[in-house]
C-alpha cells in the first residue's frame, strides 16, 4: 500500500504538515517526531502536534540529516515545545557551526515562501535559526521511549555525512528519509547520493537487512507491506541505472560536468510534474551526483590501473 495522504497511516502514527514537507509523530508514553520540515510550516506543524497530543509535548525530535527542509523549523518547535530534546548525529552540530551552511539553509527555506498559501490561517512562523543538539546519536544507540517502543539509530551517509535514519522494531518501521531516494513506485525514484556513490549504495544496501513493513521516506509517499520492500529494491535499481546515465553522459561529453547537468535535469527534473525541490536546491544536489559519479568513475580506473601495475 502507499500512502499519499497526511494523517494517520499506522497505529498512534501520522503523517502531519504536507505531503510534499512532511513530520511525523509517532505518538505514545515519549512521543516522538520525525524530521522537522521547512520552516514556513512551521506553525501547521506545532497546531497539527497540538491537535493529536493535546497538552502533552512531544519528548524527542529526531532528525535524519541536516537539510533545510529537514530541519527547517526545528528552533520554532524548540519554542514551543521547549523539554523536547533534539536528536540527531553530532556532525549536524557542526554544520550548523558553519555561517555559509546556515546562511544557504536559511536561503532555501526562503525559496519555499511560496507554501505560506498552505498556511495562511496560522500564525506566521518564526525562520529558521541554528539549533544545538541534545542527545547525538550514533549507529546502533537505541532510544527507549517506553516499555514496548524503541528508535534504533542508523547511520546511512551518502546523502549527506549526517545521515541518519531510524528504526522502530515493535513496529517495524523505518524513517529513511532520502538514504532511500525520493520518488514513486513503478515510475522513477531520484537516487540522492550528494556525497559519496558508495557510501550511499552500501547505506541502502544496510537498510534493507532491517525487516521493514512501514518505510518512511523524506517527501510524498509513506510505503506499506510488500510496497516497503519493493521501494527499497527500486531505489537501489535506480540508483544503479542512475550512476550508468551519469557515467554515459560523461563519456559523451568529454567529462564536462556543465553538459551533463543539462542533459540530467531535462529527463529528471523538467518533466516531473509533480511538486518538486527548488530548482536552486535541485541544480546544488545535482552537480554534486554527477561529481560523486565522476569521482568514483576515476577512482575505479586509477584502483585498476594501480593493480595492474602490480602484476
Ligand atoms: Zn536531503
């Protein structure tokens, strides 16, 4: 099953906010949200948490890597919901030490003002501001949120070095976020290894030994059952067949990066349709895929050559 709708998908578990930004609550003795969206939302996401968890506060903000629309709002639900400890790598911590990171997040969240017509009843949101994080987390540290619910955290960088994704094995639910590419099911999911082609591919390839019946990704669609399963082989499909167009283009072009980028963006991103990442944001991650193929490319050849030598 997939879901294309915000509210509740699974037991005391709901998608809030918007499809294309959304949190998510998974509600119980310590509830919990995911990621923290951009920061224009800001204020649909604290009503939305208010409206399920009343006067409670959720206990845990756990976020899955250092994005602006990942992170987008997370000193605004800090203000309101101030006991709620902010979880997340400790490299986030760092980035956010970096004025150019901070001021390219607070950039981007701008490029999404357009989304206020989704929250024009609702107090306007407080922007983005940097954030520290209370309880960093490193693979494998499990987070007891009450007798019979846990997080495992998982490091999956790639995407980016921060990358963290989480696991609940009570109810067999992973927050991936974009460790697993962002898209649709029988269509085309983007592959986001921005980092390292390797690191990503091996990340999803760790991910898929978890036993997933609920996968939540970073934007659009949560995947049930056998949907769950069958997103996670897609991606890595896509994520190879990806790597082959890149390198293709490459040799095509000389290696000229520039060229290439604009081949890539007009099958991948000028005919979606669909609500898409600005076009800023697009063309940064973009650039970055195709240097993380180019390099790897290189890598291998070098890697071989070196080899060779030795015989
Ligand atoms: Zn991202």
């Amino acid at each position: 099953m997939v879901v294309r709708e915000t509210g509740e998908f699974a037991e005391d578990v709901y998608m809030l906010g918007s499809l294309f930004m959304p949190i998510y609550l998974v509600d119980g003795e310590n509830p919990v949200i995911f990621d923290a969206g951009i920061d224009i939302l800001g204020s649909l996401y604290v009503s939305e948490i208010k409206k399920k968890l009343g006067n409670r506060h959720p206990a845990y903000c756990m976020l899955t890597h250092s994005h602006f629309d990942h992170c987008g709002s997370v000193s605004y639900l800090k203000k309101h919901f101030p006991s709620m400890k902010i979880v997340s790598s400790d490299k986030i911590g760092r980035v956010l030490q970096q004025p150019r990171a901070v001021d390219l997040i607070k950039q981007l969240n701008r490029v999404m003002d357009p989304m206020m017509l989704v929250t024009k009843d609702y107090p306007v949101p407080d922007r983005f501001e940097p954030f520290e994080i209370d309880l960093p987390v490193k693979e494998g540290d499990t987070i007891n949120l009450s007798s019979d619910l846990s997080v495992i955290a998982i490091e999956t960088p790639g995407h980016t070095r921060d990358c963290i994704s989480y696991y609940i094995p009570e109810k067999k639910m992973l927050f991936s976020s974009e460790a697993f590419g962002i898209g649709e099911l029988d269509f085309y999911i983007q592959a986001e290894f921005l980092v390292d082609y390797d690191m990503y591919y091996n990340s999803m390839k760790k991910m898929s030994r978890f036993e997933t019946e609920v996968l939540c990704i970073g934007h659009h669609n949560v995947f049930i059952g056998d949907d769950a399963v069958r997103y996670m082989n897609e991606s890595i499909y896509h994520c190879e067949k990806f790597y082959e167009l890149v390198k293709k283009c490459l040799e095509e072009e000389n290696g000229d990066i520039e060229e290439v980028k604009i081949r890539i963006k007009a099958i991948e991103y000028d005919n979606n349709e669909k609500p898409k990442q600005p076009e800023l944001a697009y063309m940064l991650n973009l650039e970055a895929r195709v240097k993380a193929v180019k390099r790897h490319v290189k890598e291998n050849i070098d890697g071989r050559d070196r080899c060779s030598s030795k015989i």
